[in-house]
C-alpha cells in the first residue's frame, strides 16, 4: 500500500527496498512497473525530505530495471519524465534535485523512449534543465547532470529512436527526430558536452569544469565499448579541437570587450601568452586519463600521427599547441619507442618547430616534447642538443648586432636568424635554452648520453651568457642572462641526479679561462647588484668544477688515461663543492 500511518524513516526504508528489488529484478517484475510509478508520484508529495528523496530513486530503479522494448516503458518513462521536471525544478532540496539528475540518466539509459515524443522537444527540455545545473553549487547535483548530457548524446544512437522515427506520422515531427539522428556524432555532441565545457572554462567556472572532464570521460568509456579505435582516435582529435573552439569565442569576446583601445597593446602577454589553463587542463584529463589508455598500440601510434597533423597546421592556437604537445610527450611515453616508420622524422619536425614559438607556454611544453623525443630516440640527443646550442649562441649574437667572423661558414642558425627582429631573437634564445636544457637532463639517463663536448660546450657558452652578456640594451641584456641561468641550472641538476656514468664526463670539463668583463657602469645600483650576483654564482660552480676535476696522478683516479674521470668520489667532491 502507500504506507498510510507509518512514519517517514520506514516508509522511506520501504520505498527503498522496492527501487533495490525493482533495479536488480525489474525485468521480472515488470506488470509492477506502472504501479512503483504511482507510488513514486504520491510519495514525490510528502512534507519528509527522506521520502521525496526515496520515492524519485524508486522512479529511477524502475525505469533502469525495465529491458527497452518492454510494453510498459512508454507509459513508465512519461510518468518518470515528469518526475524529473518536478525534481530538477524544486531548489530547496539539494538531495531531491541529485536523485533528478539520476532520473534523467536512467531515461536516457533506457532508450529515452519517454524523449522522442512530440518530436525531439522533451529532449531540448531536458538539455535546457540539466546545463542549468552545471553551476551547481554543491558537486553531487553538477556531477549528475553532467553525466546526464553525456547519457542525453548517447541516447540519440539508440535504437529506440530509430523505432520512434518509424513510428512519428507528422511530418515535421519526423524530420526533427531524423536531423536529432544524424547528427550524433556532430551537432548533438557540441551541444551536449563541447559546447557546456567551452563556455564553463571561458567563465573559470573550475567546478562545472571538473564535472564536465567526467562526463567526457564517461563518453569516452561509452564510445570505446560500442565502437572502434578508429573512431575513438577521431574523438581524442576533438577533445585537443575543445581548445580551438574556445581560443575561438576568447577571441571574439576579446574583440566586442577591447573595441576601440589602442592596437598592440601588449600588457599581460609575457604572463598569459594566449594560454587557457581550464581547458587546457580539461582536454588533457580526458586525453591521459581516458583516451589514450583505452587506445591499443597502433591507434596510439594513429593519434600520434593525427596530433603532429594538428601542430603543424597554419594559424595552431596556443592552448591546441600546448595540450598536442602535451599529448605527443604522454604517446611517446607510453609507446617507449617511435621509429622512422612511426613517423619519427615528422614527429622531430613538429615539436622543434614549437620551440622558438612567440608564446612562453608553448616553449615550455615544446622544450618538454624534445626531452620527451630524446628519450624515445636516443640516438638523436646529440644532433638535437647540438642544434639548440648553435640557435642560442646565433640568436645572442644578433641579439647583440654582431656577425659571424665568416659569414660564408657561419651555422646556418645564423642565416635562419639573420634580419629578424629583437623580440623574435629573444624568444628564439629562451625556446633553445629551454630545450637544451632538457635535453641536457635527458642525456644524463640515455644509455650512451651525449659527446662529452656538449655538456662541456653549454657550460662555457652559460658562463658566458651570464658573466660576459654581449647585449648593449638592459632587456637583451636579461633575456642573455636568463638563458645561461637556464642552461647553468639544468647542467647542476643533471649533475646530482645522474650517476657515475654523468659524472664521468662532467666532470672532466674544462673550467672556463675566460676573464670576468666588468659591466659598464650604470646608475642603477640594482643592476650593478644583478652583475655581482652573477659573477659569484657562476664563479662558485666554476670552482667546484675545479675541485671536482683536479687530478694529481690518472692511474690513482682508475683512469684509462683518456682524461675522463669516473667513480663516487667525483661526485662526492662536486656536490660538497656546490654545497660549499
């Protein structure tokens, strides 16, 4: 009965139990379906919170208990749709609207039979009312109704719809459905999940954000059941595109806020360099945590392929370049190998052309992809690391207006280089820094490292960055300087974490001879304490690399007597050095 002269806690106990006995057994106890949602309905009513909430859970387990083509489900899930219209719309319960949200989920589990009436309107309804409760304030409600636009999309591939389209005699009612149908994989996902995540990222709604990730996530486990890699690649390729999208509406919205400033104004570009870090971070959750480990091994390599495509693109945003960057490092992790049939040339070609890119964010991540490529093609690290240092020492040099002394033999970073303007030199010089110095703490662990010329060639040409700037202007002059503290820092750090094979040949570098060139002399005492700074920091690892590389007798250090040096106590020495 309706537990007429029982109080609240049991009758809420007992519409428990029949919504656990209707889920696991409802095909069973089907002629009981229509039942359940009368009791639901009468109990939606109660003045107790417990039994409002029990009796909505109740309409959810019998809906989802139900098999699809069952004769009562028409009727059911139309009752169990109002239901939800009248918990999603009462605010003064946060339990009820959470038990909505999973009311709806089960509907469109269900086939949506309930949906496809009178068209495709209930389902619009049902798209309005759950992005409203995106920015929910308690996570329960947002994550439910995310997960409910993600079974909202899938339903429109099930094959209820498709029974609903044969059945609609209305001519336009039929054409809605049909245009619902065809695009499942286009328009219907936009509206459901793309464009949800776009506009909750450009708002820094960071909750409706999180929630969404999950709601893809949940997608992205639907589409690897139901379909193929193939499909799933196409979908991992749209997930890096949410980032294009949103670069996209950031730019108009940028256009209709600034309209009538100043051209080129430039404040802010040093510390945002175009970057969207909500999205940015969304499409790379769902890309490592979803995507590429439900891809196997050749659609890994598929994706791989498909995001170098990306990169390489005329007109790359800077959040699309970051996440693809981000995603070619997690690929070539995980596939630990990537050959010339991979692609390995074309991978090399993209992620070096990111290096010197006008945006820092890209840099940074750019620089990150080479250390990442090194590691999976290790005889590369040489040439690679070799060419970043000959565009740093050619990007100083003009940043400084000087030339080659033969131009006709001259690196052809020079002639790359050659007529661009300062701003391009910088970033130039900051992107191979930055990539040098991951390759140089990436060749401390390659099996066979590097020539020991190079650690040796990025230490004098770091020195010299910092000690002996050739730049006249104080910005050119910093851009030098951080270059070398860059380099400087990722060769200490290679030090320490490297071993005896790292220490064998860092520790055998020649400390650099060079006189320390005082600055010009300038009114600015900070300035004149920035030199100081400089020179004493670079003279304390230059005498601890004397420390740690003075050698009385060759045979007492186990020396095969090539110069090169190896064993614990040379990094023993270099490290109280430096501590010292």
């Amino acid at each position: 009965g309706e537990g007429a002269g029982l109080n609240d806690g049991v009758r809420a106990g007992m519409l428990d139990l029949l919504a656990h006995l209707s889920l696991h057994h409802g095909r069973f106890l089907a002629s009981a379906a229509a039942t359940n949602l009368v009791i639901s309905k009468n109990g939606s009513k109660s003045g107790s919170k417990a039994v409002r909430v029990a009796a909505v859970r109740l309409a959810a387990a019998t809906v989802e208990g139900l098999h699809p083509r069952d004769r009562a489900v028409p009727e059911v899930q139309a009752e169990a749709y109002a239901l939800f219209r009248q918990s999603a719309k009462e605010h003064g319960c946060v339990d009820t609207q959470a038990a909505g949200a999973a009311l709806i989920s089960a509907i469109a589990r269900g086939g949506g039979s309930a949906l496809w009436r009178d068209g495709c309107y209930y389902w619009e309804e049902a798209l309005r009312l759950c992005s409203a409760h995106l920015s929910h304030p308690t996570q329960a409600v947002r994550d439910g109704y995310a997960l409910a636009l993600c079974d909202l999309s899938v339903a429109v591939s099930h094959e209820v719809l498709e029974d609903a389209i044969n059945a609609e005699k209305r001519a336009a009612k039929k054409a809605a459905l049909v245009r619902l149908r065809g695009g499942a994989r286009g328009e219907v996902l936009q509206r459901t999940l793309v464009q949800p995540l776009v506009s909750a990222a450009l708002r820094g709604a960071v909750p409706s954000c999180a929630s969404l990730s999950l709601a893809w996530t949940s997608y992205v486990g639907w589409v690897a059941a139901k379909e193929g890699d193939s499909v799933l690649v196409e979908l991992a390729v749209q997930v890096v595109q949410l980032c294009d999208a949103a670069a996209s509406a950031k730019a108009q919205s940028d256009a209709r806020a600034f309209a009538g400033m100043p051209p080129d104004t430039h404040l802010g570009e040093a510390l945002a360099s175009g970057e969207l870090p909500h999205i940015q971070a969304c499409a790379l959750y769902i890309l490592r945590s979803a995507v590429i480990e439900a891809l196997t091994e050749s659609s890994q390599k598929a994706l791989l392929h498909q995001l170098v495509g990306l990169l390489v693109r005329p007109g790359c945003a800077v959040p699309t370049a970051v996440v693809a960057l981000e995603g070619l490092s997690i690929l070539m992790d995980v596939l630990g190998e990537v050959g010339e049939e991979e692609g390995g040339t074309l991978l090399e070609a993209a992620v070096m052309s990111q290096v010197p890119s006008a945006s820092a964010a890209v840099r940074h991540q750019a620089a990150a992809a080479a250390a990442a490529l090194a590691t999976v093609q290790p005889p590369s690290a040489a040439r690679l690391l070799d060419a970043q240092l000959d565009t740093l020492e050619a990007a100083t040099q003009l940043m400084a207006e000087a030339r080659p002394p033969h131009p006709a033999a001259s690196p052809p970073a020079f002639t790359t280089l050659m007529g661009k303007p300062p701003a391009v030199l910088m970033t130039t010089a900051h992107g191979a820094a930055l990539a040098a110095a991951g390759l140089l703490m990436v060749a401390a662990r390659l099996p066979l490292s590097v020539p020991s010329i190079l650690p040796r060639r990025a230490y004098a040409l770091a020195s010299q960055l910092i000690r002996q700037p050739n730049s006249k202007g104080t910005v050119t002059r910093c851009s030098e300087r951080e270059a070398g503290y860059i380099l400087l820092g990722a060769l200490i750090c290679s030090w320490e974490g490297a071993g005896e094979e790292a220490a064998g040949y860092l520790g055998s570098a020649p400390a650099v001879q060079s006189q320390v060139r005082p600055d010009p002399p300038i009114r600015n005492s900070g300035s004149n304490k920035q030199g100081s700074l400089a020179r004493d920091s670079v003279e304390g690892v230059e005498g601890g690399l004397k420390e740690g590389t003075r050698m009385e007798d060759p045979e007492d250090c186990g020396e095969a007597g090539d110069g090169t040096r190896t064993g614990c106590a040379t990094i023993r020495e270099m490290g109280s050095a430096k501590r010292g």
